[in-house]
C-alpha cells in the first residue's frame, strides 16, 4: 500500500510540473514516505532522516505517510531540517501544500483526517511494469488492540464502482494484464454508488475487463470475509487463487483481548471455504506472537493452527507496543527474549509446512507471468497465480520473455521458491 502511495504521489508531483531523479544527490525536494506499524519501522525514520541531513546539505525534505501523520508538529522538533510533514488521508492537499512551500513557508502540514474524499490522483507514476495496483478503499474502522492503523490512515471510504472500473480498463489499454486490489480491509469495500457493488462483485467485474488475465487483492480482513468471494474466485479464472487472511493468533482468548472480531472456529470457517474449492487455493497469513497476557498454552494454539491450516507463507511478528492503542493498557507484557523465542519456533514449523507444501508441485505444470530474468543462474523468473516464485530455464530460446505468459514445469521445491522448465 506504501508503494502505491508512493507512485500517486509521483504522480502529483510530475503532474504539478516537478520531475522525478533518480538519486536523493540530484534531488532539490527529498519525499520519505514511511511506516509506523512497529517500533523498528518508526525508529528507521529518525534515524534515516538525521543521515540525509548530513549527506543532502541545503534540500527540502519532505515526510509521508504514518509516522507524519501519528508524530505531526512534533517532526519539526525531532528534525528541524524537515519542511513538509503529510500523513496519507491529506495527500489530495498535496498540490496545495506545495504552492505554500514553493512561496516560502518553511513549515507546512497536511494532518487532517477528517476527509471523505479517497486520494484519486489524475495521474499515477506506476514503477512495477507487470503489476498494477489499484486502492479501492482506504483507512480502517476497526480498532484491533495493538494497531496504529486506526489513527494514522483515519475511517473507511471506499471508492465508486466506475471509478475503479475506469481505471481497470485505462490499466488494461496501457498493456498491464496484472491487477492488484488494494485496501487496508479490502473485503470491507461497499460501493458507495448507487451500484451497490459488494467486494465480491468488485473482484469479478475487475476480472471480466477484457485484457486483464490476473487479479490479486490484499488485506481481508477474517471478520468481513464472506462465502461470495471464494465462489467468485471458483467461477472466474482471472482472479488468482491466492487469499492472504491474517488470523494474528490461534488462540480464541488472545483473538479477544486482540479485539479482533472472531473466533478460531469462526477463521476456520473460512479456511474450510478455501479448501473446498474446486480451484486449489493457496493460503497466506500474518501473525503475532507475544501479545500481552499470550500463554504457553496460547502460543501452542498458534502452532495448532498453522499445522492445521498449512499456510503457503506467512508473515510473523513479535508484538510491538505502538502509541495511543489500546493494548498499551494491558498488563503482563511478554518479555522481549521469550517473543524472540515464539518467533523462531513458528518460523521453524512454517519452514517445514512450506517445504512438505512445496514439494507436491514437484511435476505439475504451472501458469507463470514472467517478472524478470536472473543473469548469474540463466534462469528466468516467474509467478504463479498461486503467488509462488517460480524460477525456470528455457533451454534453446534466447526469446525474451519478459511480462509474458508461459507454462512451467515444477522440477524442483525449496521452501520458498519452485525450480522448472518452460514447456511451450
Ligand atoms: N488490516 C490487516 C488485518 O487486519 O489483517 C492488516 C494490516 S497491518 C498493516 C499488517 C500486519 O502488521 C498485521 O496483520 C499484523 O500482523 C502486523 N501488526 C500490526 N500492528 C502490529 C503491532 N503493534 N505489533 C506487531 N505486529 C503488528
Ligand atoms: Fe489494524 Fe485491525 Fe485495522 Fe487491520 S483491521 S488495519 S490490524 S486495526
């Protein structure tokens, strides 16, 4: 989401006369778009900020995103050199807050979140050549106990129907085949035309523009993730049957004091969905360990449900105490050597799912969009629709494959790639 961010605010900025360079040294004006989710993340913006200080004497720095939004004003203290502070529901004001500062306002703030409008931008700078994403809602109304999000990308307003559409098409028209929806509860899109679309129909319709041959989305959210979407994904083969729910915890007294709204029963309902498809889906998750009160017998839920679902990949992060959430009030915070060692043991047991999942594609053959081409090894490399990296030689063809489709057999399975050759 932070990376297309970053291409709408390109865009503005081309679209207000100002031209992108390649390096922060040819640069008069310095956007550092950034990441409060965790600590670390946060951490890495001061620390960055105070290196460009030294290295870029005499430019305008600029600071985006989540950390504008949550430290505001409070930026201008901890890095007098930053002139512009945006967080991401202003970034419509941007052209605006330019003209202040080209007039010579040296501090200048964008920290509204009271906007119903979405940042739609005329013009967007898009950097991947195979993928485009689209955001088809932004901000989030729910309040999980431990997350910023609430507070750094404000409410929930989703996008038209036809606006979406459009630019689906426009995205079609310009050669990409590849769509991802975004959104930071994406299934909680609700059109607000009178069209009414439900997230489901959304994804079918984007999958129905003709030229458009792959459609992702990311992140559902379990609560609001209903049956249609799976029968969506069933009956149209342009959407890729992949779905990354992040579950957070398997334990149901953790999923509560999380305030996550569901239970384990409830996630492996959807999970049961999944895997009765007729198309097989590949299932991906976020989840945090050591969240405050989390037990030996929570964590041992966790490894229970991973086992059980066998996700594809997931992500998986100690828990981080951020500013102003609720979790902050909850006693009995986990030691930091103890979220390390929840850490590596999940990370050992998913590491096994991978490779057991891994190797039943060991002789399958796969539809690969190619994304690019390894010089050191030859090989070319590929995506499935399941969303696996899929490495492959095409013996006796120099053609260049590059954002094309091909057909890949599996010879090979590591836990996070697969190894094969190209068959047409
Ligand atoms: N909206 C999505 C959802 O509800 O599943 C997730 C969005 S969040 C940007 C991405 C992931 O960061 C979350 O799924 C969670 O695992 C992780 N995360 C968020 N806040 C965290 C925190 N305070 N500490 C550790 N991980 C966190
Ligand atoms: Fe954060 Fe929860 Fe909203 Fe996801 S649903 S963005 S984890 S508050």
């Amino acid at each position: 989401m932070n990376v297309h961010d970053s291409e709408k605010v390109i865009g503005t900025l081309i679209g207000q006369g100002y031209s992108q360079v390649d390096t922060p040294e040819a640069a008069e004006l310095v956007f550092y778009n950034t990441c409060s989710i965790r600590d670390k993340a946060e951490q890495k913006v001061f620390n960055r900020l105070q290196q460009f200080k030294k290295d870029h004497k005499g430019k305008t720095f600029a600071v985006l995103g989540c950390v504008a939004q949550q430290e505001g004003d409070k930026i201008f203290e901890k890095a007098p050199h930053v002139s512009l502070v945006c967080g991401s529901a202003s970034y419509n004001k941007l052209p605006d807050l330019l003209i202040q500062l080209e007039t010579g306002n040296k501090r200048v703030t964008g920290l509204s979140l009271d906007t119903e409008e979405t940042f739609d931008t005329p013009m967007t700078r898009r950097d991947n050549p195979h993928r485009a994403y689209i955001t088809i809602i932004e901000g989030c109304d729910k309040s999980c106990a431990y997350c910023v999000v609430p507070f750094t990308r404000g409410p929930e307003r989703s996008r038209t129907s036809a606006s979406v559409i459009a630019e689906a098409r426009q995205l079609a028209a310009a050669g990409y085949t590849e769509i991802q929806l975004l959104g930071q509860n994406v299934n909680s899109y609700h059109d607000p035309s009178p069209a009414g679309w439900d997230f489901a129909a959304m994804l079918d319709n984007v999958g129905k523009v003709p030229g458009i041959r792959r459609v992702r989305f990311t992140t559902s959210h379990p609560r609001d993730f209903v049956k249609g979407i799976i029968d969506a994904i069933d009956s149209n083969p342009s959407l890729c049957n992949h779905v990354h729910l992040p579950v957070q915890s398997g334990s149901t007294r953790v999923l509560d004091a999380m305030q996550r709204l569901y239970t384990r029963d409830q996630y492996m309902q959807r999970i049961a969905w999944m895997k009765q498809a007729s198309r097989p889906i590949a299932i991906t998750t976020d989840i945090i360990v050591g969240f405050p009160g989390e037990t030996e017998e929570d964590f041992e839920a966790t490894l229970g449900l991973i086992e059980e679902v066998e996700y594809d990949s997931l992500f998986s992060f100690k828990y981080s105490r951020r500013p102003n959430t609720p979790a902050l009030a909850l006693g009995d915070q986990i030691p930091e050597e103890e979220k390390g060692r929840r850490l590596t043991i999940l990370q050992e047991r998913q590491r096994a799912i991978q490779v057991r999942r891994n190797a039943t594609y060991v002789g399958m053959v796969e539809e690969c969009l190619v994304e690019g081409f390894n010089k050191a090894t030859g090989q070319w490399i590929g995506r499935t629709s399941q969303n696996k990296t899929l490495n492959f030689l095409r013996p006796g063809s120099d053609e260049d494959l590059l954002g094309k489709y091909v057909e890949v057999r599996v010879t090979r399975a590591g836990p996070n790639s697969l190894a094969g050759e190209c068959v047409n």
